[in-house]
C-alpha cells in the first residue's frame, strides 16, 4: 500500500491593517493507492493552525508562496520528524479503514 500526501494552506489570519498573516490553517491528507467497494481512494486528513512569527519586513500579501508558507508550518510542528509522524499516524487511520481492528456487532440471535 502506497499512500499520497497532500498538504495545503486553507487560509491565513491576517492583520487588516497591514496584512501581516498571523497563522495558518492547514490540512494534510493522505491518500491511498487502494480503492474502496465504491472504487473511491481510501483518505484521512488532518486539520491544524499553525501561528506566525512577525517577519522584519512584510512581503506583500498577493506576493506570499504557499510552498514558503507550508515550509513555516512543517518547521513550527517539529521538522521532518515531525511531518513523517503526522503522515505515520494518517497511513494508520487508512489502514484501520482497509483492515479494521474493531467492529460494531451483535449476536444474531438478537
């Protein structure tokens, strides 16, 4: 099983007054190259918000990357070790959805 991960800015915080964006929101999704009986890949997505440190020099809102900004985030969260466990822990959750561990049941006699 190989699994695609996915991650992406939703939005910034901004300060209106010179758009300084304060924090991030963020989403990591990891997808799977195994499908489901509906033939949709089996995912699982994590959500957070990462604040910003103040730059010296603002660069302008429509001039920010969102690869620079998600470079901010992963580095804030702990580098990639800490990336590598987010994704681990998403490659679980898809696991436990192909293979489960658990099951809701009741005796057939019922």
């Amino acid at each position: 099983m190989a699994n695609t991960y996915v991650w992406k800015i939703n939005v910034l915080n901004t300060d209106t007054s010179d758009d300084f964006a304060s924090s991030a929101h963020y989403t990591v999704t990891a997808i799977s190259d195994q499908v489901n009986s509906d033939g949709n890949p089996y995912n699982s997505s994590a959500y957070g918000e990462m604040a910003l440190d103040r730059p010296e020099t603002l660069v302008d809102f429509e001039d920010l990357v969102e690869a620079d900004i998600l470079a901010v985030v992963q580095a804030k969260l702990g580098g990639a070790e800490k990336v590598t466990e987010i994704q681990n822990q998403l490659a679980a959750r898809i696991t436990e959805q192909i293979t489960p561990s658990q099951a809701l049941r009741k005796p057939s006699s019922w």
